[in-house]
C-alpha cells in the first residue's frame, strides 16, 4: 500500500471514529433522512441557512466507516458555503467517485474529500459513500421524503 494511501485510510478512519458535526442541531432551517438499504447506513443531516449561506450542517445517524467518514468531511467542506456552492461541491464529488478508477482527482476543488477518491474502485461502497451527499443536497431543496440509495 502507498503512504498516500494509508493517510487516506487513516483520515478515514479518524473521521469514522471521531467524526466533525455529528449532533442533531437544535433549530435547523432544513433537514432530511438518507437510507442505504445494501448496508443499513442511516443519516439525518441538519442545517441553518440564513442569507443563502450553509451558517451550520450537521449529521446524526449510524453507518460503516465510510459513510460516516463521508458525513463528517461533508459537513466540515460545505459549512460557510453558498447553496449554490455546496451544490457545485456535491457534484464535484460525485463525479470523483463514481467515476473511472484512474480518472484525475481536482484535490484543488475538492480539498480533503479527495480522501475519498479510493472508493470508486469499490462501485458497491459509492453508495455509501453518496449517502450524506444526497440527503444534503434533498435537505437543501426541502424535499420531504426520505432520501434512498436505491
């Protein structure tokens, strides 16, 4: 294993066991459920918009490490963004995971994410991965539904 890839499992594994913002907010302006039936993860993701802008996201929930992990530098990147930029970070990283194995990262773009770039070669763990993002990107538009990676 290169020494790239092991600091980006111990990243990973760091925000798995002590992961940033994890606590239910007391009064977010938006909220939404995630669920991935393959493996059981379970998130609800919380923010406080005011003036257009991410003021604070959360997460609770119960999940593998990488979506936990995933959950946890989601809301450390979009905290502080503009909706339309944490929607351009969304698609940023979906376009980094699920995209080809040897395709080039934007680490400039997408900073500490690209962390978890190594998930594309594991198309089943892109879901779980994808999990926090969606719910996110569901909690933002005010959809009501629980978001599904199915």
């Amino acid at each position: 294993m290169t020494d790239l890839r092991e600091l980006y499992q111990q990243v990973i594994i760091d925000h798995s066991r002590s992961p940033r913002n994890y606590r239910e907010l007391d009064h977010p302006s938006h909220s939404a459920e995630g669920y991935n039936p393959l493996c059981g993860d379970q998130i609800t993701v919380y923010l406080e918009v005011e003036g257009g802008v991410v003021k604070d996201v959360s997460f609770k929930g119960s999940g593998c490490a990488i979506s936990k992990a995933s959950a946890s530098l989601m809301t450390a990147a979009v905290k502080g963004k503009t909706l339309a930029e944490a929607e351009e970070l969304f698609a940023r990283f979906r376009e980094m995971v699920t995209s080809e194995h040897d395709a080039a990262v934007n680490e400039e773009a997408l900073g500490k994410l690209t962390v978890l770039s190594g998930v594309r070669e594991f198309p089943v763990r892109v879901k779980c991965a994808t999990l926090a993002w969606h719910t996110l990107r569901a909690a933002l538009a005010g959809e009501g539904e629980r978001v599904s990676t199915e």
